[in-house]
C-alpha cells in the first residue's frame, strides 16, 4: 500500500467555466442555488430522494422499508418486487416511445441496425424464452462474452428478465481470463459469438470460450451468435446458435416479479491481489441510482441520442449504455469497433451520421484523438452535440480543454464523472445546467452522496490537503458484497474506517469543496481507465517457465494514462533477450487480456526488498518514471546494488 500521508497534488488549475445560459435555463437542475439546496436536503435525508427516484421506476410491488443498512451490508427497498427488464422495456411500450429508437447500432464494417422499444421488447422476450428452453434457471450464472452488438444488450437484458444473473467478460480477455471468471461464479452457461469486427479483423470469441471449456465443468450450454460468419466448432449437446434458439419459442415472456435485492449481476474487477474481484449488485438499488444519475447528470430529453463509447464489458457499459439509459427510455447509439478503423476519424462520422447529442467517453480516448490530428474532427459537423461527459480516470486539464473546444465548440458542458464498478453509478460530477467546471477535477458528489477525504485517524482533512476518499453513508447502486468471499468485502471496503466506504482513490478537495482524484493507493493500474493489479499481471507472468520472480509497476503514458513496466528474474537456463520479452508478453496476453501486456519488461538479477522480502514496488516505480531518482526512504532496502543496477540500466 502507497503511503497515503504522500499523498500531494501539484496540480493548480484556475479555469473556471460556468454553463452556457441556453444550457441552463432549459436544464432540471438550473443553478447552484437548486443543486445545493437538493443536496443539502438529500444528505439529510438520503432515503426520502432515493425513494422518490425509486418510484419513477416500474414496481410490480412497493417496498415496506427503503434501506435496511448492519453496516457493511444494505437492503435498499426492502419487500419491493420489480424486473428490471421490465422497468427498462415494457415501461416505455405504453405511449409514443413505444416507437421510438431503443438502440441505433452501427457494426465496424458499416451496417446499421436500430430497434425500437417494442422490438427490443420483442427480443428480449424471444432470447429468454431461448435461455429457459436451454436450461436457465432463477439465480443461475451466465457468462456473456459478445461483441459490441445490440445482442449483448438483448443477453443481459434477458438474463435479467428470467432472474439469472449474468457476468459479463470483456471480448478483449483472454480464455484464462473467461475461465477463471466462470470458476469463481460457479456459471452454467455462456452466450457469445463466433466473433466480432476490430480493426478490420475477426476477434474469434468462440474458439476463447471453447478453449476455457476444456478447463471447467460447470457448463451445460453455449448460445452462439451468428456475427462475422468465421468458422466455429459446434459441440453436439453443449452448443446452438442463437437463431436456432430463438427460431421457435414464443415473444411471450411475462415479466416475472423478483425481489429488489435478488442479484442482477456480478462483474470481476482487478484489486490488489491477483484474484480478481467478483462485484455484485442486486436490482431495485442498482436501477434506482443508475436512473436517477442518467437522468439528472446527462440531463436527458426525449429527442436525444445518447451516446456512450464502453464496451457492455466494463460497469460504464452496464450502467451507461444498458440500465441507465433505458431506464430513462432514451435512444442509445452503440458502435461495435475501434475508434480509429477504416480512418482516425470514425466517431466524428459516427456522431455526425447519428446528430449524437451527448457524448459520454474516456480520457485516454481524447488523448488518442489529439495525437490523430485535429483534422480528423475538422472533417465533420459535431453541431448536434449538446454535452460531453468523460469517465475511467483523471483528465489532464489540456486533454479537458481540447475536448471542450474542438469537439464541444466551446458550448457543451463536460461532465467528468468519477465512479466505480464497486459504486454502480456516478458519485461525483457536475451538473451540467448548474456546476462550473473546472479542467481536471469531477467537481462534487451527486445528490445523496455524502463524499468526504479523511486522514489516517478518520478526521476529515482542510482544504487541499490529500487523504482517502470514502463515502459516508450507504447508496442504492452500491455494491453489496464480492461474490463468494464476504471477508475480502468487508476487509477491502469497509476494514479501514468503521461504517464508511474506502475507495481506494486518494484524493483532494479544493477551496470550492471540489474533489481532485490523484490516484490509486493500492497496487492498482489504470491502463486507458481500466483497472488492472499489478499482482494479476505479476501472477500471469510467473506463470511462464522461465520466470523465477516478477514485479509489475505503473509508469506514465501519454495516451494510455499508465503503462505497465514489469522487472522480471528469469530461472537457471534462460536467456534474458528479446525473443524472450516477446514471448512473455504474449504470454500476459494469453493469460489475462491484451490490455495487460507489459510495454517494457526489463530483466534483472534481483528485485529489490525489504529485509523481510517484500518488493519494494516504490522504488521500481520511482526508476521507471520521470528522473529515475531515488526520493523515499530506502533505509529498509535488503541490498542497494539491485536499485543501483536498475538505475544504471545494466539490465537493458
Ligand atoms: O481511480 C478511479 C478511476 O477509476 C477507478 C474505478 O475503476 P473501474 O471500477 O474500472 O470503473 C471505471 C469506470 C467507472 C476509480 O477508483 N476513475 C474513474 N473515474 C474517474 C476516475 N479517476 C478520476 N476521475 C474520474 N472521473
């Protein structure tokens, strides 16, 4: 763990931009004045503002109590009945959005699709009678591992109706990392495809599932969408295509009522050991506040084309391009591809082909744009965007201030939303119609959010001075345990200040009370804002024959946010070169994902450590970024000569 009294910030940012006045005067939250006024009121009863945002939504039956909270576990509307497919679907069939566009999807080599409320509806209802006549139970784990295809929403969806509870698997991960992710969760089936469009290539998803298989017993069935047409091997009795499924069950499927705390999904995250994490949300909370957040920080109308560029495998697209968002009844734009294929500028195509209105990205994608070239965008009319939000990391004010002019023409609020897989749904972020932004920084936290920096003693620190950031009271989207493991939930979130959420960010606030997120303080990376743990990449290394030892740090990226830096020992026998340092990160690559490949790996002779072996990660990461100098405290340092040598690169 980082030292957290370290924690400083450098950073001094002055720019101020209060929303545009036509923002403003047609927004839900108008000014300061009415966002502090609800704020103020919704911290000094959370429950009453959760319960009305609560009952926006579709019940089948009212809940007796709102929260139940023997910290650390809440029930949020206890004795409530709903389904969340319902509330996201069948509630918009009644009036004219019964017609509108759900999803208006666009695929990588160009096709677009869209569906209507009704027709979503009709889909989910045919795939959960699919996933019934395969043997989907209530309660059973399903793994998704789809493209970006409406399918995917259609397969959560679905789950969700049925009452199973899916785990969505990034594509990007490798069939380890699927494996491992259907051992911890105990699934019994799998939905994906036989691939999906990247880059002009085939991501052959099917031959990763199959490859996981040969490893686990627990599944009984594999759905297969039929998407890029690449050859698949079928399994007799295990695997069926998903027109076969769906070819002859009815588009009945009556919306069965289940319990607000009866779970809705378990998505893995990295942490600090090289287990990931399984998060579980459960449904009547986790819709509420996915809900509300759309609706008041995307401040979404009727007309919008909401726009948010995850993928469904990461919690932005669970929260911002599925449940929120239809929730909401809003049309959602959803691309399949990279951002850069067939040329540079294929979101600025997509948002002017679509007239996008809100686009909600990620801070690592803006940087990739600004080094694309700014005529990529000149290419294109962006005049249909109203606001621009971004998720997954800081922003570098200079990437904030490009993203406002060049893509926001200087008239669309950013909204700079700081969350996390464990919170369900935005905790921090301006309100566009009311908060002045400032470049850098997600402002202050959503309404019945009771945000706070403390210190080692619990004490809540002035302004500008670093310390944890922690959440105070409980919230309905907040995860409620990691599955399978209630010792590491409570240890991990809830061990180190008594009744109060630990992020695990540091962070700062400002003398405007905004919070400033400097980072992580524990051995968590985040590459293009994906979190990933350095003992997971260290585990994935190890694992190769040659490696006797291994340590993977974080280094600054200008595109990436941090690159991963890995030092290696190699056993007796090896020969530390280049043939090797290839075939090790693609060893990384097959074991967890191509995100978790080392950009460097540096071979050594010894690590460096603690007189009672520990790595001193610190000082690796104090070699690999900036000077290369040494500034902490090394006096605990087993053997000098191994930083020395690092130091002088005699390992390169
Ligand atoms: O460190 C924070 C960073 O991303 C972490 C959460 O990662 P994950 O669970 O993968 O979810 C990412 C998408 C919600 C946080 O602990 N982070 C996320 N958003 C921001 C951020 N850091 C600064 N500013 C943000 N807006």
């Amino acid at each position: 763990m980082a030292d957290s009294t370290k924690i400083e910030s450098h950073l001094n940012e002055d720019r101020k931009f209060p929303p545009a006045e036509a923002f403003a005067k047609q927004a839900r939250i108008p000014s300061m004045k009415r966002y502090k006024e609800l704020y103020d009121q919704s911290i000094a009863d959370p429950e009453a503002f959760w319960a009305a945002e609560a009952s926006e939504l579709h019940w089948q039956k009212k809940w007796d109590t709102v929260l139940e909270w023997d910290a650390p576990f809440a029930k949020w509307f206890v004795g409530g009945k709903l389904n969340v497919s319902e509330s996201c679907v069948d509630h918009h069939l009644q009036g004219a959005r019964k017609d509108k566009k759900a999803i208006i999807w666009e695929g990588e080599p160009g096709e677009v699709r869209t569906l209507t409320y009704q027709e979503l509806h009709k889909e989910v209802c045919r795939f959960a009678n699919a996933l019934k006549a395969n043997g989907v139970k209530v309660g059973d784990r399903v793994i998704i591992y789809m493209p970006m295809v409406p399918e995917a929403a259609i397969a959560m969806l679905a789950c969700a109706r049925i009452g199973a509870v899916h785990s969505v698997v990034f594509g990007g991960f490798s069939a380890e990392s699927i494996k491992d992710r259907i051992e911890d969760s105990g699934a019994t089936a799998v939905i994906t495809a036989d691939g999906g469009f990247r880059r002009g290539g085939v991501v052959a998803l099917k031959a990763n599932v199959d490859e996981a298989l040969t490893k686990v017993e627990t599944i009984q069935k594999v759905i297969v969408l039929e998407r890029t047409k690449n050859e698949v091997a079928m399994v007799e009795g295990r695997d069926v295509w998903w027109h076969d499924a769906v070819a002859d069950v009815s588009t009945d499927c009556p919306a069965e009522a289940f319990d607000s705390e009866h779970p809705l999904f378990i998505l893995y995250t990295s942490g600090s050991t090289g287990k990931p994490k399984g998060i579980m949300h459960t449904s009547g909370g986790y819709l509420t506040g996915t809900y509300a957040t759309s609706k008041y920080i995307f401040d979404l109308r009727e007309d919008d084309v909401y726009w948010c560029t995850a993928d469904v495998g990461w919690i932005t697209g669970h929260s911002y391009i599925v449940y929120g968002p239809l929730a909401n009844g809003a049309s959602i734009l959803m691309y399949e591809g990279a951002p850069n294929w067939p040329e540079p500028d294929r979101f600025w195509q997509l948002v002017e082909k679509h007239r996008a209105t809100i686009l909600y990205t990620a801070p690592t994608a803006i940087r990739a744009f600004i080094k694309w070239g700014d005529e990529h965008v000149d290419k294109h009319d962006l005049s249909s965007l109203r606001l621009l939000g971004t998720v997954g990391e800081p922003i570098n004010p200079e990437a904030w201030m490009w993203y406002h002019e060049k893509i926001g023409g200087g008239r669309c609020p950013i909204v700079d939303t700081w969350w996390q897989t464990e919170t369900g749904a935005i905790m921090l972020t301006p309100l566009p119609g009311a908060t002045p932004t400032k470049p850098g920084t997600a402002t202050l936290p959503f309404f019945g959010v009771d945000a706070a920096i403390l210190d080692e003693e619990g004490n809540e620190v002035g302004p500008n001075e670093g310390g944890k950031l922690v959440i105070r009271k409980p919230w309905p989207s907040m995860l409620r345990t990691i599955y399978g493991d209630e010792g590491r939930y409570k240890e991990t979130y809830w061990g180190e200040y008594e009744g109060i959420y630990l992020a695990g960010d540091g962070a700062r606030r400002d003398e405007d009370g905004y919070f400033w997120i400097v980072g992580r303080l524990d051995d968590v990376l985040n590459v293009s804002g994906h979190r990933l743990g350095t003992a997971e990449i260290e585990s994935a290394l190890v694992s190769h024959e040659s490696v006797a030892e291994a340590a993977a740090v974080g280094r600054p990226d200008e595109i990436k946010g941090q690159g991963v830096v890995a030092f290696v020992t190699l056993k007796e026998g090896y020969d530390a070169g280049p043939e090797l340092r290839d075939t090790l990160r693609a060893h990384v690559g097959k074991v967890i994902g191509a995100i978790a490949k080392p950009d460097v790996i540096r071979f050594t002779e010894a690590l460096p450590k603690t007189r009672s072996g520990k790595i001193m990660r610190r000082l690796l990461k104090e070699i690999c970024s900036g000077s290369g100098a040494i500034s902490g405290d090394t006096t605990t340092l087993e053997d000098f000569s191994v930083v020395a040598s690092l130091q002088a690169g005699e390992d390169e």
